[in-house]
C-alpha cells in the first residue's frame, strides 16, 4: 500500500482514485450509501473544495513508500556494534534512538531536506495536470501547470520560459541554503 505508489505513474494512481471516490460506481460512494451514512452520491473528484488537501494527500501517499526505504536502509547502515555497546551499557530504546539512530540518520535527513528544498517549487505537473476537472481548474494550478498551460496552450513560450528560469533560480538558493543550514547544525556541508 505504500511502496508500490511510488513506481506507477500517476495515470495510474488516478485510476485507482477514479475507483474509490468517482460518483456513480465509486467503492466509497457505495459504502458510505450502503451503511446508511450519506443518502445521495457524493462528488469528491469534482469538487473544487478541499483540493490542495486532497492533492497534498496523494502526494503524500505517493512518495510515502520510498522515503520509508530511504530511512531504512539508512538505519540498516549504522553500525550494530554501537548499538550493543549502548544496550550493554544500559541504554533502552529511547536511548539508542536518541544517541545512535538519529545522529545515524543526520547526513541522510540532511540529502533528503536538500532535495526537497531544492524541488519545492517543482510540484510535479503530471499529477496536478491528471486531476484537473473543469470544476477545480481554477484551484488546482500550481507552477509547472501554469508554466505548461501558458508555453503549451496560450502560445507564450518567452513568458513560459522566464518564469520557468525564475523558478530554477530560486530552487538554486533554496538548495544552497539547505547546504549552509547543514553546515551549520553537522559542521559539514553535503557539497
């Protein structure tokens, strides 16, 4: 349920919203009407209301998977010995994680963070562009769908294309400044 997400693309994660929320033939629709909860359908793929929280938890769902194999395996790469030592020294759980596991996982929390610094404003057009209905359209634009609707479907490619380069400029000191704020807190920089 979380790690499969992460490798489909969204068509696909659409089609499996497509299945639970739609209107007519969706699972949560008949369930909801079935237990005696609502008693007319529900319309929650083309309703403009709540869309970015919506959006945010499919993201979320989405790329939940492989942060939780990232961390994994950065756990799985500090040494056993420290723990053992730790554990024959009287260190309980709380303690492991607090001296062992969390500095462990400080370099790779760090990479993470500039990675998601560094694409914060790279949304992913792909999801927003799968979702968008004629109902939430207005509400679910977000950059890199403006970019494409204003490049693509408006014939502005020179406006497109600077505020493409403006968001490029501004993920660059984003990223820079998650290199210095891990200067800062590790003592080393990742780059």
């Amino acid at each position: 349920l979380t790690t499969i997400p992460n490798f489909i693309s969204w068509v696909l994660i659409y089609a499996v919203v497509w299945s639970l929320f739609s209107l007519n033939d969706g699972f949560v629709n008949n369930v909801l009407i079935q237990l005696g909860i609502i008693e007319e359908r529900i319309n929650f793929l083309g309703t403009s209301r709540h869309v970015w929280i919506t959006q945010w938890a499919y993201q979320m769902w989405k790329g939940l998977g492989w942060n939780a194999i990232i961390y994994i395996s950065a756990i799985t790469s500090i040494d056993t010995e420290l723990y053992e030592a730790a554990s024959i020294d009287g260190a309980g759980r709380f303690n492991l994680m607090r001296y062992i596991t969390i500095p462990g996982l400080m370099p790779t929390f760090f990479v993470l963070l500039m990675l998601s610094l560094g694409n914060l404003l790279n949304s992913g057009m792909d999801q927003y562009f799968v979702f968008q209905t004629a109902m939430n359209k207005e509400y679910i634009e977000v950059l890199d769908l403006y970019v494409y609707n204003q490049g693509i479907r408006s014939n502005n490619i020179s406006y497109a294309t600077a505020v493409g380069m403006l968001k490029s400029i501004i993920s660059l000191i984003l990223l820079f400044s998650a290199n210095h704020l891990s200067k800062i807190v590790r003592g080393e920089s990742i780059f």
